[in-house]
C-alpha cells in the first residue's frame, strides 16, 4: 500500500489501477497453479494483496477524476450522485459474483456439508470438485481483472493534458474557498444600529 501511495502521483490512477489489477491477476493465476499446497499458496496471496490493496487506493483517485471531469463539464459538484451510482452498480455485482462461485462449484460437483444434529459436517470433496472451486476463486477473477486492466487503455483522464485541467480544476476551488470565507467573515461583523 505505501508503494501505492508513492507511485500514484507518479503513475497517475490510471497506470496505478491497470498495474495492480494485472498483479492480483498474476497472483491469482498463480493460486491455481500452486493452490493445492497450502504452504505455496501463501506466496500467491502477496502479489493478490499488493494488487488489491493498489486498486483501492486508484479506486477513490479514479472516481475522483470522473467527478472533476464531471464538474468541468457541468459547473456543479456531483460527488453524491457518483457515490450513489456506484453503490448501485457495486452491490449487484457482488450478488452475481456470489451467484456465479456457487453455480461454478455446483457444476464441478461441490459436496456440501452435511446436517447431523443440527450441526454441518465437511464432506470431503473430489480432485474435480477442488478444481472447480479454484478455478471460480482464481481463473474467473483474473480474466475480468485483465479484461478491466485493458479497458482501462481507453480511459481518457489521463496524460499530460488531464494534469493541467486538474491544476486548473484546484485553483478554481481555492478560489470558491476564499470567496466562501470571505462571506463567513463578512456575515459575522457586527451591524451598525444608528
């Protein structure tokens, strides 16, 4: 994460995203090479946490740019609509998520746990059943990585040209905090009763 947080300001959000997003990629394909030793998998789980713990980071930089871009455009500050909208794109997509581990286990003949007594006993679980869970814990996750890393190409808030409407962008604000001040303190003189 401190790695992150240096090289974001060189990088910029975009570069920062799409090299996290290819690490935990690279972790988790090699997961499912090494994931039935778990001694091994440890290793894999590095190069995962350095690529989530990036992408978080890029994340909030990321939306903070689409909002500026927005501002720019619009005049208006819409940081809640941003918030909202991610909120209800998110919490679905993890509902599929969810959805399609289960359905992918399930298809790879997961055994689940027995009710004995009211309490689950693990049953225990075929080559093929082990292979089914890390290819929908491993393989389905890297490929949509790589997928949103290489349609990150595309994304325009960035380069040389985004750097200077981002400076613009900050100086403009400075400017409504003055001028916002400005009227506090004049709000709080006292009037003259004659």
């Amino acid at each position: 994460m401190i790695i992150n947080l240096k090289k974001i300001a060189k990088w910029q959000p975009k570069k920062t995203m799409m090299m996290n997003a290819y690490s935990s990629a690279a972790g988790l394909v090699l997961l499912f090479i090494i994931g039935y030793n778990s001694m091994l998998a440890a290793i894999s789980f590095l190069f995962i946490g350095i690529g989530y713990a990036g992408m978080s980071i890029a994340n909030f930089a990321l939306m903070g740019d689409a909002i500026d871009n927005d501002e720019l455009i619009t005049g208006k500050r819409r940081e809640a609509i941003y918030g909202g909208v991610n909120a209800i794109v998110t919490k679905p997509a993890i509902s599929i998520a969810n959805a399609l581990f289960l359905a992918i286990i399930t298809g790879f003949r997961f055994k689940a746990p027995l009710i004995i007594g009211g309490v689950g006993v693990k049953q225990a679980q075929d080559a093929i059943a082990l292979t089914g869970i890390l290819i929908a814990f491993c393989i389905v996750p890297a490929i949509l990585l790589v997928t949103s890393a290489l349609t990150l190409r595309w994304y325009p808030l960035d380069g040389p040209e985004w750097l200077k409407k981002k400076k613009y962008i900050m100086e403009l604000h400075e400017q409504k905090e003055k001028e916002f001040l400005k009227s506090l303190s004049e709000k709080s003189k006292p009037k003259k009763t004659d």
